[in-house]
C-alpha cells in the first residue's frame, strides 16, 4: 500500500496549482485586453481612410482619354462587359475569352491600358508599386477606384471554366507548397488559428469567415508605408518574408494563388479599400 502524501506537500502542490491557474487567468485577460486595443486602434484608423482622395485619382485616370491612342478605359471589360465597373471586383480572378486565360484584376487592367490606350507592356509591369511615401503608381490609383466599387458586394469567384478550376488548383498547390530557407509555406502562417505578427493578426484561410474578412479587405492603405497596397502586392510581400524569390508581377503564378484566395472567401462582402496597420 503506497504512502499517503505529507499534508505540507499537498498544501504545497494546491498553492502551485492555485498560482499557476491565477497566472493563466492573467495571462488570458492580459491577452483579450490587448485584442480590444487593437481592435479599437483599427476602428480608429478606419475613421479617416487616406485612399478615399485616391479613388479620386483613379476615377480620373480610367475617364480620362489618355497614352499612344488618346483613350479611356471606359471600354475596358472587367468581366461584366465594356466599361462595367460596379461589383467587378467582387468577382475576380475569372476567365476571359478574348485572351483564353485567367485575370486578376491589375492583369486586365495591365491588357487594357496596352490594348485600349497604347500604352508599352514592359513600361507598365516595371514599377507596378509605389515606394514608402511615393506618389501611387497609376496602377495602384485606378486599382483603389475600381476596387472601391465593389464595396458591399458579395465576392464570387468564378469556377465554371476548366480553366478557372485549374487556376484554382496549382494555387492550392502554391499555398501549401514548403520551400525557401525556412521551409515555408502559405499555409504555414495562413492555415492555423491564432496566428499573429506583430498588430497584424494572420487569418486562417482554412475557414471561411477569416478568409472572407482577409480578401475583402485588399487593396489596403498601409499607415505604416504611407501607400496604397493592391492585392498583388500583398503576394509580393508575402514571398519576401517566406524569403521565397520575388514573383513575377501579374505572372501566372500570383494570379493562380489570388484565384486560390479569392474562391475560399466566396459568400464574404467585399470592404475595400481598407486601411491597416
């Protein structure tokens, strides 16, 4: 029969008990009051949106009779027909039959600006983002104006075409896929709950309404950068802090992983532009 514990070392361990309990508690308060700060530090920034006179600019440049050809993109098709804007967004990447391929959106605005204005392909993909505190490209103006109109709208990225699945598909592969020097993925910041770098919380892309709040708030304004920042940017920096190679602006490859995003947001209301940290 073994021996009954000494009555000290049984008050011992139930005050080691009781201490580590309290410690835990504290540590979830602590921990719920700095998620309300954040939140809160949000909902302030949100108040006064910089991109606001941005989408100014941009409704500008898409009226405005511009490059080689002296035109608009009033003509441009987005995916709803010739010049539609409003809820275009909202359902991009898609396929377009003119071109036997799938878009997002800066890829066909990329097309248009060549196609409808004249203006050089090489020119325009060499410096699609601005710098820190730089004048926004024309890209980034036109992107926030367009983007702007889709506010509230359902997203719904298609998959009727074999090519919109497919799309779907090798992003998929991309998310999931570990490499670079730290043996990184997408998934790995993105596919698990309570994720968090810095003030910036990392959504769970495995479950819809994250995934939904994540997509529907980009093209975002970083306080912290001063600039508008599209969605292809957002991808962009994401392969930078994977230490992954820098992609290929408006390449296949982020189009695929944006069409991976976009498709597990769907249902979600688009709220963009956004602003963040």
């Amino acid at each position: 029969m073994g021996r009954s514990m000494p009555p000290h070392s049984f008050r011992g361990w139930s005050a080691a008990i009781a201490i580590a309990l309290t410690a835990a508690a504290a540590g979830a308060q602590e921990k719920d009051r700095t998620i309300e700060e954040i939140e809160r530090y949000r909902q302030m920034l949100q108040e006064g949106n910089p991109a606001e006179l941005l989408v100014v600019r941009g409704e500008e440049l898409w009226k405005t009779k511009r490059g080689p050809k002296n035109a608009s993109l009033e003509q441009c098709d987005i995916g709803l027909g010739p010049g539609v804007v409003k809820g275009a967004y909202a359902q991009l990447p898609r396929y377009f039959a003119d071109v036997d391929q799938v878009m997002d959106f800066e890829a066909r605005l990329v097309h248009c600006m060549v196609t409808l204005q004249g203006f050089d392909r090489a020119a325009l993909v060499k410096s699609p983002f601005s710098g820190a505190g730089q004048r926004p490209t024309d890209i980034e103006a036109i992107t926030t104006y367009v983007v702007e109109q889709s506010r509230g709208h359902t997203i719904a990225v298609p998959q009727k075409h074999p090519k919109e699945r497919a799309a779907f598909d090798r992003g998929k592969q991309l998310f999931y896929m570990r490499a670079g020097p730290y043996d990184f993925a997408c998934s790995t910041c993105h596919g698990v709950d309570g994720q968090r770098i810095r003030l910036q919380d990392l959504p769970n892309f495995e479950k819809p309404e994250p995934a939904q709040r994540a997509f529907a708030t980009w093209p975002a304004y970083r306080v912290s950068q001063g600039a508008l920042r599209t969605m292809q940017w957002r991808i962009n920096d994401c392969f930078r802090q994977q230490r992954w190679p820098e992609p290929i602006f408006i390449s296949q490859g982020t189009i695929d992983l944006i069409t991976f995003l976009g498709v597990k947001a769907n249902g979600g209301k688009m709220d963009s532009p956004a602003i963040k940290r």
